[in-house]
C-alpha cells in the first residue's frame, strides 16, 4: 500500500491505473488549457498570515452548504464517466462522501443511474442537470431526481455547446470503450481496471441509455452533447426549471458579475463561481481570480460556491477566505477514485481535510466561518486590471 500524503500521489497512480482515454478525459482542459492551468497556478499567487499564540483547541471544519450540516464545506463536483475510471464510480465516491459527511453531486453524464446511486446510498445527495432539447426527457429525469430524493439540483449553464478537448478527439473517448487496436492496447496494460469492469453491469450512461429518445449513438459523449443538448438555455428557461424542480436551485458556471446578479433575479438558492474545470471556455479568467468581484456583487444576496483547481486543503481555505461558502472538487477526488476506487476518494477527502484543518490553526482561526480577507496576503494586482 502506497503512503499516499497529497493529491498528486492520487493523481500519478491514477495515471498508472485508468485506461488512457479516461485519464486523459479527466486531466485536460479545453483547446490551449491555458485557463485549465490558470485555475491551478493562479492560488500560489496567494500566501498566508502566520498568527501564533492564538488557542487552536476545538477547532471545527464543520458548516452549512445551502441548508445542510456538512464535516468541511467541500461537495464532490459533478463528474461525467466516473463509472469508467472505476467499475460503479459515482456509486463508490457518493458512498465515501456520505461517510465523510459532504454532499455528492451526480452528473447527468454519470454511468451509474439515479436510482442505482439511492439504492447503495442512505442519505440524499444533490444531481446535476444538463438541459437537453428534449422537453419530456428533462421533465423525466427531474421527476427521477425528486423520486430518488435528491436534496438539491445543481444547474449547469456553461455548457449548452461542448468545449473541445483535443485529447478526447484524438482517443476517439467513448463509454464503453471502442475495440480499436490502440485502445487494446492501451487496455491490455489496466487488467486491474478491466477485471473490475468485466464484473459491473454499468458500462453505458445509465441516466440516458433506456430513457431517452432517438439517441443514436449514446456511447460518444461528444457526439450525444452535440445532438441533445439545448443550445436555446436562457433564462426564462431557468426560471422555469426552478419552479419545475421547485426544490433547492445551485446555478453552477457562473463567472461573470452581471450573470450572478442574473442568478440572484431568477432565485437561485446558491450559485458556484466555475469555468468547468477550464473546460469550456478557453482564456477565461481563473475560478479563483473571479471569485473576489462576484462576492462583492452577490455575495450578501445569495450563497456564493466556488469550484476550479483545488487540489489542496490550503486551496480551499483560500476560496473561503474570499467569501465562497463552499466549495467542490472535481479532478481531486476522481484521482482517487482512479487510483484505489472508495478508498481513494476517502483518501482524497481525508487528506484536504487535514490540510484544510491545519492550515486552519496556523492562520489562527478555529472554525471555517472564521476564515476571512484578513488572514489572506493577496498581491495588489491579482484580480487583474483587465479592460
Ligand atoms: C472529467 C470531468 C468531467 C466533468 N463532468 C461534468 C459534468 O458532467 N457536469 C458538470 O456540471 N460539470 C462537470 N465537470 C466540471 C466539474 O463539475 C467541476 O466544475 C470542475 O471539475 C472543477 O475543477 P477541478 O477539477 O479543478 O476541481 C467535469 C469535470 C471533469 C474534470
């Protein structure tokens, strides 16, 4: 067994243990990835106050995310395939978030269905919606969300039309994958991976395959996106999904101030500062640089998440110091997932944990909502002076 003591260690034997085309899927970002590798490099530019002599006895990372008691203000992102970096993904990594006490969001794209994520878990967990053009399919899978208990819809708006990934192209990315020589090849060398795949029943999108119409191919995500999803999304529409759903609303994708204050107009519950992990649009600002002018515009009106390059516990006291009342993490937890299935998402969760935990005291601050501006050392210039 490996010491795993940070997130990159799950990240490289990840890369070891997942067939090519589903790492690369995970670690890349759009077209140049310039924003991708921004949303990560942009948090070293801030550093942190030392404060000693300050009684760190009773600390807590225990808060509320929209509503609801979490062990850390950290939620599992919604990940598309996460059945294909390990047999029944979603399932595993929503059974370590229910034990950990943080929220799991299921992708609409997830491989795992609705109902098969409810039936091995005990506790609600919140589903993310695409909206695709079909208007009964959407009103289907809402209704199944509801039915399976679902305590939360999360909204995702930066992604009515799909950001090019080069890599997933050049893989020919597919659930499951297609036999071509190179994928076998590629395969041959994950027989830890294969033999676990070979006993699941759950190799295709569960939430589209058998529920939806005219899908004419459902294995190529690229292919589904650019068919099904709804390139006509406006507002209106999202107001009119939230009555639909009538529960609690996270608008997720939100990196612009006007767009927030939109957010706050249609009623959103929360919404989550996001660029899709840099995989949407290319060149826009980092999650993190973002953060700081949309919490001065809403931050007073409606719950402010932040997700985008968090690979560490001290990343996500960072955000939370600027004003996001929770956050998500995407790429960090699959790594785990990728490289030892349950446990290594628990073990990802752990470890931000104990970093968040720590860095936490050093600041000399005992709880997350005691984190603010001040224990932050942010450069005069590093919102950017862009016109
Ligand atoms: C492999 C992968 C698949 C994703 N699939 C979805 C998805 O199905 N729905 C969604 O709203 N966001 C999706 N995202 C975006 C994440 O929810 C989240 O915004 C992003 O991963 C945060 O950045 P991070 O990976 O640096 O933590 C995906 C991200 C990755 C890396």
């Amino acid at each position: 067994m490996p010491v795993i003591t940070t997130i990159e260690d799950l990240r490289r034997i990840h890369a070891r243990r997942a067939p090519r085309m589903f790492y690369d899927y995970c670690e890349s970002g759009s077209w140049t990835e310039q924003t991708f590798r921004d949303n990560i490099s942009d948090f070293a530019q801030i550093r942190l106050r030392q404060r000693v002599a300050v009684d760190m006895a009773g600390r807590s990372t225990a808060a509320r995310m929209i509503g609801q008691d979490v062990a850390m203000p950290v939620a599992l992102a919604p990940v598309g395939l996460t059945g294909m970096q390990s047999a029944d993904g979603e399932i595993k990594a929503a059974r370590a978030a229910e034990k950990f006490g943080v929220p799991f969001t299921l992708s609409t794209m997830s491989i795992c269905s609705i109902e098969d994520v409810a039936a091995h878990t005990t506790k609600p967990f919140w589903f993310q919606l695409y909206v695709m053009r079909d208007e009964d399919f959407v009103a289907r899978i809402l209704q199944r969300a509801k039915d399976a208990r679902c305590s939360a819809l999360v909204l995702t708006l930066d992604l009515q039309i799909l950001g090019q990934r080069h890599k997933d192209l050049k893989n020919g990315l597919s659930a499951p994958p297609k036999p071509t020589l190179r994928t076998m090849a590629n395969l041959a060398t994950k027989w830890r991976w294969g033999l676990e795949m070979l006993g699941t029943k759950r190799r295709f999108f569960g939430n589209i395959v058998g529920h939806a119409r005219g899908v004419s191919d459902a294995s190529s995500l690229t292919d589904w996106t650019a068919e099904q999803f709804d390139h006509s999304l406006d507002w209106d529409k999202v107001r009119k999904l939230k009555e639909q759903w009538g529960g609690k609303l996270i608008l997720k994708g939100i990196l612009d101030a006007e767009d927030a204050r939109r957010a706050v107009d249609v009623g959103a519950d929360a919404i989550v500062v996001s660029n899709h992990g840099g995989r949407q649009l290319d060149g826009a600002l980092s999650s993190i640089r973002a953060l700081p002018g949309i919490v001065r515009a809403v931050g007073d009106q409606v719950e402010v998440h932040f997700d985008g390059g968090i690979r560490s516990g001290q990343d996500v006291l960072k955000a939370l110091a600027l004003g996001a009342r929770g956050t998500y993490i995407g790429r960090a937890f699959v790594y785990g997932l990728g490289a030892m299935g349950e446990a290594g998402v628990t073990r990802a969760l752990e470890v931000i944990h104990k970093e968040l935990d720590t860095t936490m005291a050093l600041c000399g601050r005992r709880s997350v909502a005691a984190l603010d501006r001040d224990i932050l050392l942010v450069p005069s210039d590093f919102e950017g002076n862009w016109a």
